[in-house]
C-alpha cells in the first residue's frame, strides 16, 4: 500500500464444480424436488450474472494483469454459469413431473443467455480475463428432443413440427441449429400427435420416418396404434 506495508489479496472464492450443481440438480429432480432444484438453478444464474459484471470490470479497470511481470491474474469471484447440460437436466425432470411449461421457460432463458462467461478453467488454471468470451449455448440432437417432448406433453403438435422442420433446415431456425433426429425425435414427434389427436398427422409423421430410413420401434408402432384406438373409439 501507500505506506510500503505488503498486502496479501484474499484468495479465490470457491464454487462447486458445473458438473457438481449439475449432479445436485438430477437428484433434486430425481427425487421430485423440482422446486428446490429451480432454487439451486436460480442461485446459478445469479452468481454468475454477478460474476460477468465483477470480471468484466475486472479487466476494463487494468487490473487483469500484473504490472510489473505481464501475466496474468486470476478472477476473485468466478461461480460456474449454467451450461447445456444445466437446462436439459432441469427441463426433462421438468417435463417428466407433468411440468412441461417450466421446461419452455427454461428454454427461452437458455435462449437469451448471452450475459454469462462461459469458460471453465482448464487443468486448475482459469483463462486470461482478457479471452474470456460471452458465447451463446448451442442446443444438441438431446435438448431439442427435451424440448419437442415438451411440446408433445401439451399437444402442441403444430410447435412439435415446427421444432423438426427447424432441425432438418439447412440454416436451422430460431431454437435450434441444423440438427440430425434420431429416433427418438421421430417418436416424440408421433407421440404429439397422438395426445393432439391428430391420426392424419401421425400417420404422415410416420411415412416421413420412413422416407428418412429411420427404422421404428415397438414404441413408434404403440403411439400410432394408441391414436387409431382413440379414433375408433369405444
């Protein structure tokens, strides 16, 4: 300091790991705690937020590095962001507690989280502030089958299709990028179908399923069997 005395900078504040709030919130779920598991996501969010506007601050102001040797200096407050893994943890405990319109709520927070860094350190050693970039998350093949199984528990068939018309897009859409389907995404898609009642559009959903070399299932035939039997009636 200005009196020549040294002063020892606090060290580090330590976070659980990403994986490790992770892990906690598929037992929360799990267990049919979604609540508190929304608790724990909301507390993530928060740090992190924190956690961007401190370190930005940290590197505006000139003190990312040491003056006098150059390298660099490690954040203070540095809590693990939410990442892909994070939302589709919570959406498909969500989804599976009969709570489908948490998990679209989830997926438009997913959507606008751009506030928040998305580096991890690497070997115990935390990237130079200076790098440290703001990314969006990229959806996977398995979000986007959480997300049109969402869909699918509401009967929103016209939001399933949407979904899959977006994946199979060579630009993608507005949530979510070009992405393959599997099986699963087919299935989830017929299932939409059949809890919105819609024979005709089930049974079109499973000639495209064809058309894509994709080979059904017992639960494909089920879900399509199921809408049949509640056309014809009793």
């Amino acid at each position: 300091d200005e009196r020549g005395n040294v002063v020892v900078a606090p060290p580090p504040l330590i976070f659980p790991s990403v994986r490790e709030c992770n892990a906690a919130l598929a037992t929360l779920g799990d267990a049919g705690e979604l609540l508190r598991a929304l608790r724990l996501f909301g507390k993530m969010r928060k740090a992190a937020s924190l956690a961007s506007i401190l370190n930005a601050n940290f590197v505006s102001s000139g003190k990312s590095s040491n003056t006098s040797t150059g390298t660099p200096r490690t954040p203070r407050f540095y809590p693990p962001a939410p990442t892909l893994v994070t939302y589709s943890t919570l959406m498909s405990r969500a989804v599976h507690l009969g709570k489908a319109r948490v998990a679209l709520r989830l997926w438009k927070l997913m959507k606008t989280q751009s506030e928040f860094f998305t580096n991890q350190p690497t070997n115990g050693r935390w990237p130079n502030p200076q790098t440290v970039s703001q990314l969006p998350i990229i959806p996977d093949v398995k979000a986007a089958n959480i997300l049109m199984n969402a869909y699918a528990k509401l009967g929103d068939y016209e939001s399933a299709l949407d979904l899959m018309g977006q994946m199979a897009s060579e630009n993608g859409g507005c949530d979510v990028p070009p992405i393959a389907p599997n099986l699963v995404t087919w299935n989830t898609l017929v299932d939409a179908c059949h809890r919105a009642d819609d024979l005709s559009a089930a049974l079109d959903v499973f000639d495209a399923l064809k058309s894509a070399k994709v080979r059904p299932d017992a639960r494909t035939y089920t879900s399509l069997i199921s809408t049949v039997a509640r056309r014809s009636g009793p």
